[in-house]
C-alpha cells in the first residue's frame, strides 16, 4: 500500500483498553510510518508504548474540566490546537476523525482551515444514544459536512441515512483481527487449571465491558438450566466495568458461584489462549435504553481461534457473525432463547466445530488487519 499523511484525531488509542483503540492502532501503522500523526490523549503508559510505535503520536491532556460548560469544552480546544499545529509543520494529505464527536467536529474545522478532506468513523451506539438536542444536531452537522464516513456495519449505515445522510458518502468497513495473534492450537492446560475445570466440564468465555447490555447475566441465568439437563459448564468471564458486583450477587443468587469467575483484565499473551480454552464464546448482547452493540470485535477473536459464538440479535453484530455459519445468534433479552442456544451448540459437537471452522475462514478471508487497512487506504 502506498504510504500516506494522514491525521488522525481521536480520543481512543492504545494503550488504552477497547476495541476501538485497538482498530485505529492496527490499521495506520500498517498505513505508513512517521507521515502518520496521530493526536491522541496522554494516558498511563503512552511514553513507553509511543517509543516503540512506527506512527507519530502526539499526546493530549483529555480530562474534562467540571466547572467548564461543556466539560468537554478544553477536549475540543486542545484537541484543535494540536491538529492546527501538525497541519502547519507537516504535508497532511486527509484527516480521519475516530468518532463524530468531539473529534469529528474538530476534524471538520480544521479541514476547512487548510482545505483537507475529512473522514469520520461512525460506530453505531453513538448515534442511537446521543439524543440530547445540541449534541445531537452537533453530531448531525459533523457527519453531513464530513467528505466520508467509515461505518463499522451495516446497522451503523442504516442508522447513518435514518439521519439523512448521503448514502455516497458512506464506506462500510468493519474492524479486523490480528490472526496471527488470535490462532487455533494454543497452549490452555494451565488456564483450565486456574479455574479448576475438569475434563468432564466445558467452558463458555465471554470477554467485554461488564455492562448490562453485554448479555453476560443472561449466560450466568441460564446455567442452572445447563446443569439440570446434564450440561456439565463453567463460565469465564474477561473485563472490568460497572456490572462487577452485580455479576457476582447474581452468580450467588443462582447458585453458580463456584461456576462463575470473572477474571478482570488478563495479560495479553494470555487472551488468545482463553478464546483457546473455551468451547463456546458468549455475548448475547440486547438494547437498552437505545444503548447497543455496533460490531463487536471479540466474536472476530473467536472466530479467529475456531470458536463457535452466540451473539444477540440487536446493533451491528450481524456483520460479525453470520446466524447458523459462524454462530448462532439470538434475542438477547430473552432468557429462554439465550439457554436453547447454549443447549443446542453443547449438545451437538460437530455443529460447534462445523461453525468454529467456517467463522475462522471467513476471519482469515474478510477480517486481517492487512484487509482493514488496505480497504481503509482506498478511502484515504
């Protein structure tokens, strides 16, 4: 791929945790070394993980400010004054904008100063939740001036010309996988070990934020109803978030305590051996109060190590994962669907590798950060 100056402004880059800091991270330095400069926030670790990075990172003090009104009203400053600044030092070709706000917006300005194409990528939960009037019509202006908007799925395209967008204007690029990271065949004795799971027992792992609409209280409702048919499960749980203690309270509640762990962060050496150690991956994911999932880049992971998934059937998971190919996917709010899948992947083993395998040739085939990129580079 032929290399280019771009800018990109977002607030999401790693070392920060989440699938979208890892997006951006591995598509623009596979799009050009130093003539990449990406303004970003300042984080814990960002120094060291800066030195060793092919792009130019250019870091930012992103906190907000309670007393300003917006709070995020300094983001929007220092965010422009670091992208103007980059513009006059450096040749910039296009600018790319991580989310429509407060990067989108920002990214549009200062594309009008220097006469620069704008991208902006679109997620889908941002525009089914973001209704508060000015930040909506703040997000509205964003994305009809941007020159492009990269969407993740096709439920973010759709909610994108539900807005009256152009449809022209709209490129649908999901998020990738690094399949040589994520592969079949890695070592997980001592992962079974640490949870203390035995041969005659199977393991369903999900792996996100521990917020309600992930769909993990559902897998934890629905093992008691393993159990009693003879479905002999535990169930990992990877991440960290705002549902910890409930997660917890509800494994004892049903009476799964000693079947639930909820791992928080693990090493990262470790992860792609979890997908390994499982034999089923889990996130029956639902809406709630408009809040939903755009894509979902775990069910790529899985997929990418031969896993068969259940997904809910709300936000963009469909692009993720195709319904009785490379998983099942189901109503996620409804306990009795989430169990009947569970039941029907653990009690037929040729259908669980029947879907492992077709999931992991179509990551292989459709979902490689080098595929991302290189569609990326055409939108450059």
């Amino acid at each position: 791929m032929e290399s280019k100056n771009v800018l990109v402004v977002t607030e999401l880059f790693l070392p920060t945790k989440g699938g979208t800091a890892v997006w951006f991270d591995e598509v623009y330095r596979r799009l050009g070394g130093k003539d990449i400069h990406v303004v970003t926030a300042d984080v814990a670790g960002a120094k060291e993980y800066d030195d060793a990075h092919p792009n130019s990172i250019h870091r930012v003090d992103l906190k907000r400010v309670p007393w300003l009104r917006p709070e995020s009203l300094g983001i929007y400053v220092k965010l422009f004054a670091k992208a103007v600044s980059i513009c006059f030092k450096h040749k910039i070709d296009a600018i790319h904008a991580g989310r429509v706000l407060p990067e989108g917006l920002v990214s549009w300005l200062v594309g009008k100063l220097f006469f620069k194409p704008v991208v902006i990528y679109a997620h889908g939960e941002e525009i089914t939740t973001w209704r508060q009037p000015a930040k909506f019509k703040a997000m509205c202006f964003a994305y009809r001036h941007a020159d492009k908007i990269i969407a993740n799925s096709d439920f973010t395209k759709n909610e994108l010309l539900k807005l009256n967008i152009d449809n022209q204007k709209i490129k649908l690029i999901s998020p990738g996988v690094n399949i040589d990271r994520f592969k079949p065949g890695l070592p997980f004795g001592d992962l079974h070990q640490q949870i203390n799971l035995n041969k005659e027992q199977q393991l369903i792992l999900s792996v996100g934020r521990l917020s309600r609409r992930k769909g993990f209280d559902q897998v934890i409702k629905a093992l008691p109803a393993l159990i009693e048919a003879g479905i002999e499960v535990q169930y990992a749980i990877i991440g960290i978030g705002e549902d910890e203690q409930y997660l917890r309270d509800l494994a004892q509640k049903n009476g799964v305590s000693d079947r639930v762990h909820l791992l928080g962060h693990v090493d990262m050496d470790d992860l792609p051996r979890w997908y390994n150690a499982c034999d089923v991956f889990a996130m029956p994911n639902r809406e709630i109060n408009g809040d939903t999932e755009g894509f979902g880049m775990v069910f790529l992971e899985a997929a990418a190590c031969g896993k068969p998934v259940i997904s809910g059937s709300s936000g963009g998971t469909g692009s993720a994962v195709l319904d009785r190919v490379t998983g099942l996917r189901v109503d996620g709010s409804s306990i009795e669907s989430v169990i009947k899948a569970l039941k029907e992947l653990f009690s037929d083993e040729k259908f669980r590798q029947d879907l492992g395998r077709e999931a992991y040739d179509r990551a292989h085939k459709r979902y490689s950060w080098e595929y991302v990129a290189k569609l990326t580079s055409e939108e450059v």
